[in-house]
C-alpha cells in the first residue's frame, strides 16, 4: 500500500526571461522555425489518386482486350477516344448545354420553393409541423419516381423534366436548411436583438450567414440528386423539341450500338458531377464556411 | 485606492427593479426564477448579480436586456419601462459563439453600429478605437476562430463598449475562461472602468469575483431567488484578495448564502489562486 518511493526534493529557481517582442501578444516570432513543409504528403495523396485511376484503366483495358468484344465492352482505350473526339467535334457541349439549361431552371426552382418552404418552416408552429411532414414523406421518395406522374401532367417536355429537378432539389434543401436555422445559437440570435435587428433583418444578418454550413450542404446534396435524377429522366424520354441531353446522348448510342459511345456519355456524367462537386462546391465552402471556421 | 473621475448628474438611479418576479414554462409547469427582487444601479456602479446556481440571477439579467418579460413588477430604465432589447443594454454573455464566426474582428466591433444607422468609416474609426483599448488591434482582421477565448471576451467587450450603452449587461463574462486568463480579464476591466467609467450589471457566480468586480453586490437565494443582501465591495481590488477585509467579507457572503453550518473551507466555491 505504502510502496511508493518519496519523489526527491529539488532545489528551487527562478530564471528572468527576455522581455516579449511585442505587447507580449501570443504572436510573437517563434524562434523555431516552422516544422518543414507537411503539404508534400498530400499533393502525393493527390498523385496516388492518379495512379490508381490509371492502374483501374489498364485493368479494364486488358479485361476489355482479353474479352475482345467492342459491342458489349470497349476498351479504355476506345472510351478515351470516343471521349475526345466528342470533345472536339463539339457534339458532347451540344448535349451538356441542353442538359444544363434544363438543370440550372430546376435547380433554381427548386432553391426557390425551399426557401419558401423553409419561410413556412421558421415562421411559426403549424408551418414547422406540416413541412416537417412533408419532408419526411418526400426526401426518401425517388425523384425520378415522379416521372411517370410528371409525364401525365406536362406531357413530353420541359415541363416534367422541371417538375422531377425541382423535387430532386427542393426537399433535401428544406431539410437542410430547417435544420441550420434551429442551430442557430440562441447567443447569436440574442445578441443581433440586442442591436436592435428584428423581422427580415435578423434573418439576414444573423440567421442565414449562421446556418450557411447547413444551406451550403443542402445545396450540395441537392445538386447530386439533381444531377443524377435528370440523367435518369433524359435516359426514360430524353428529347425535347428534337434537342437532347446527355441522357439522350447515352440512350441514342446504345440504340445506335456505339457501346463506346456509350462509355464516354457515363464518363462525361461522371467527370461534370466530380467538377461541379470539386470546383462550384468546394470553392463556395472554401470562401465562406471554412474560412470563417464554421466547418473543417 | 485611485477614485475614477466621473462627472455624474445624479438624477436618482438609472437602472430600478422594483418587486421584480419573473416566471418561465418549464418542464413540469412554471418555474418561478426570481421572486420580489428590488434594487437600484445608480451612473458609474460596478453592480454584481451574485449567487448560486438557480438563484435567477441570469434570468434577471435577461430581463434587463429585453428578452424576458416579468411576471410581476416593474424594471426601468433611466424612467423609461424596459420592453424590449435595444442597443442602450447592451449585454456581453458567457458564450464564445455570441461573436459571429463570418466577421472578422473589427467587423464585429463595427456590426452593431452599422446595425444602429452610423456609416461605414465612423464606425470602423471607433471600431479600431476600441479594440486598441482592449490591446487588439492588431487582430482587427483576424476572423473570431483564430482566437483564444480572453481575446473573444475582450472583442466582445470592445464591441459592447463601442455602443456607449448607458448600462452595460454582463452574463457571467469570464466564467468560461480559465483562471489566470479570467483574472487578467478582471484586472483589464477594472481598468478600463477607471479610465471611461461606465456602468454596468455584472452577473456572477463567484465570491471572489463579485468582490473584486463590483462596487455593490446584491446576494440572491435560489430557488427561487430572493434577496438575501445587499452589501458593498467597492473597498475590494484585486490587489485586496488576501487581505484579512476580503477574508472576511468572503466569509460573510459564504454565511449569508449557506448559513453558518458551512463555512469557506468545507465548502467548494469556484475559488481561484489568490496572489
């Protein structure tokens, strides 16, 4: 029980140290010398990414040559270059164009009725309670459920294309954004009634800039479904007024049996998602949320 | 002892609660937070909220601020009933979110000036006044993140400083700062009591604390709270914390909350170094 040994007593001191460089802030000139350069570690995460890419391509380059059948599965090689030569005969902008204007009209509809939805949500117990509803019944339903629906209301066009985004986009949004708003830190909201702020102006000041981190990843969530369920819907019809999206394109091809064809369409699908995802996103974050150390 | 030089016209006091009773809906039906609480701050007090947890002392000094209402009994300032929050009250809380993280940190001095109507260079101009009073100037374009947890506390003081409110409300400032910092953070507010001379309602839990802070204490009881006292410290500074005076004022406060069977060493305060 009593088996520990006395630690030893030591002399005591005192050292008078150098007075601080500046106001004696907790910024002063380090004397060491920052640890040396820590990035070189993730730009090779960002090589090694590469690397595997390319390995995977190889892989199914000699499974496609050992298979040694374009119509079911072309090469890496083939893909690559089918890819290309879309690129550069323009024939891939023409359907990515098409897709996108009817994405950016969805996307933005949708945007709008969540914020509405969201108003309904924050401004009182009711509209919190039905939209609450709504979201839980919605958000887990399959836009491109929808279509079928869609088609007996707006017919062959734009129109249920738009209905389906705005699904795809609206409700994961709402959720989102309810859920940012209620997380609000009731310090903050105190202190902008503090400074006298009330009604729209809280809102904007306080209220949305607080619960950016939760929009922002609504909007992203919203853009994957968006994304992917108008892809779906342009593979089911496709074509408006003799113009189609990259769908279309896809659908066209395997009727056409330009598998490769086909292989570049899902590649494209897959690049434009990632960029939008690396470059509108991660941007938007980087400017806002992260900066201000709201998110990591 | 150095006496602040005020040139105060006194007009009666500027804050009064009179038999203020303030009730919320809690978990299983009202909950009673202060009952009958009196008392006047006069221009230029250093007036202490003090007592245990669940004494309301928070809860009134919300009320203060606008945002609780009172059940019963009256709170006005300078005359005038207090009915909703306004920039003359403006309160610093405990919380370190109550600075918004997408302002930088002059931007958070200037945000409730543009919010009052003032333009853009006056109050950026006062904005860095202040924070150089509070020793930030440097970290004017620093986001709040990037900040220790004294120097949130200090913009948010700049920052409510910068109002010139006629009180300043302050919800238990330092009590989420660590002890050698929340001792400084005393020291630089006592100076700058001295230098500009404003008053304020400091809220507390702490003995030590109320005496070194305050001019004038007014004891709570919990549940609910009520007014046990009303005792003076404007004798106490930092530099008093272990003379035999604050010893026994320290005691007196202890006996008047927990009665005589406990006294200061059987009972654990949120007690901090003394020098």
């Amino acid at each position: 029980m009593s088996a520990f040994r006395e630690p030893p007593i030591r002399p005591e001191y005192e050292l008078a140290l150098p007075l601080p460089s500046l106001g004696g802030a907790p910024l002063g000139p380090s004397a060491h010398p920052a640890p040396a350069h820590r990035p070189v570690f993730g730009e090779l995460a960002w090589l090694r990414k590469a690397a595997l890419l390319l390995v995977l391509a190889a892989l199914w380059e000699a499974l496609a040559r050992w298979y040694d059948n374009d119509l079911l599965l072309p090469t890496a090689l083939a893909t690559g270059r089918a890819l290309v030569d879309g690129i550069v005969s323009g024939e891939l902008f023409g359907y990515v164009g098409v897709s996108f204007a009817v994405l950016a009209q969805g996307y933005v509809m949708g945007i709008a009725g969540a914020f509405l939805l969201t108003w309904l949500a924050v401004s009182n117990r009711v509209g919190r309670e039905l939209i609450e509803t709504l979201t839980s019944m919605f958000n887990p339903l399959p836009a491109i459920a929808l279509l079928p629906l869609a088609l007996l209301w707006f017919g062959l066009g734009k129109g249920s294309l738009i209905m389906v985004l705005m699904h795809s986009v609206m409700w994961p949004l709402t959720l989102n954004a309810c859920a940012g708003f209620r997380a609000v830190p009731e310090t903050l909201r105190m202190a902008g009634r503090n400074y006298g702020l009330g009604g729209l102006r809280l809102v904007l000041q306080i209220l949305i800039p607080a619960a950016l981190p939760a929009i922002l990843s609504g909007l992203k969530i919203g853009w994957a479904f968006a994304w992917r369920t108008l892809i779906a819907a342009e593979l089911v019809f496709g074509t408006t007024s003799g113009q189609g999206g990259l769908g279309w394109f896809i659908f066209q091809s395997r009727n056409e049996l330009f598998t490769d064809k086909v292989f570049a369409g899902l590649a494209a699908v897959i690049i434009i998602g990632l960029a939008v995802e690396q470059v509108v996103f991660q941007t938007l974050e980087r400017v806002t949320v992260r900066r201000w150390g709201m998110q990591r | 002892m150095n006496t602040p030089t005020l040139q105060v016209v006194q007009h009666g006091p500027l804050l009064r609660a009179e038999h203020v009773t303030i009730e919320y809906a809690g978990e299983h039906g009202t909950v009673r937070a202060t009952e009958d609480v009196s008392f006047d701050v006069h221009r230029g007090d250093r007036f202490v909220l003090l007592g245990p947890s669940g004494c309301g002392k928070s809860t009134l000094l919300k009320a203060v601020g606008g945002f609780i209402a009172p059940r019963a009994g009256s709170l006005r300032l300078g005359g005038k009933p207090i009915t909703a929050p306004g920039p003359d009250r403006i309160v610093v809380f405990q919380e370190f979110d109550q600075l918004p993280p997408w302002k930088t940190v002059e931007a958070n001095v200037m945000f409730p000036l543009l919010a009052g109507g003032m333009n853009k260079p006056e109050a950026r101009e006062r904005a860095r006044h202040w924070l150089g009073k509070v020793g930030l100037a440097r970290f004017a374009d620093a986001y709040p993140h990037t900040l220790s947890g004294g120097m949130k506390a200090r913009v948010a003081i700049a920052r409510a400083l910068a109002m010139q409110p006629e009180i300043l409300l302050m919800d238990e400032p330092f009590a989420a700062l660590d002890a050698l910092t929340r001792r400084k953070m005393q020291e630089e507010l006592q100076v700058l009591w001295e230098e500009i001379g404003f008053t304020m309602l400091f809220v507390t839990h702490s003995i030590e604390e109320a005496l070194v802070v305050g001019n004038r204490i007014l004891l709570l009881s919990p549940h609910p709270g009520r007014v046990r006292a009303e005792l003076n410290s404007h004798q106490f500074d930092l530099g008093s914390a272990g003379s035999v005076e604050f010893q026994a004022a320290n005691e007196r406060i202890h006996r008047l909350l927990f009665g005589d069977a406990a006294s200061p060493s059987t009972v654990s305060t949120p007690a901090y170094a003394h020098p």
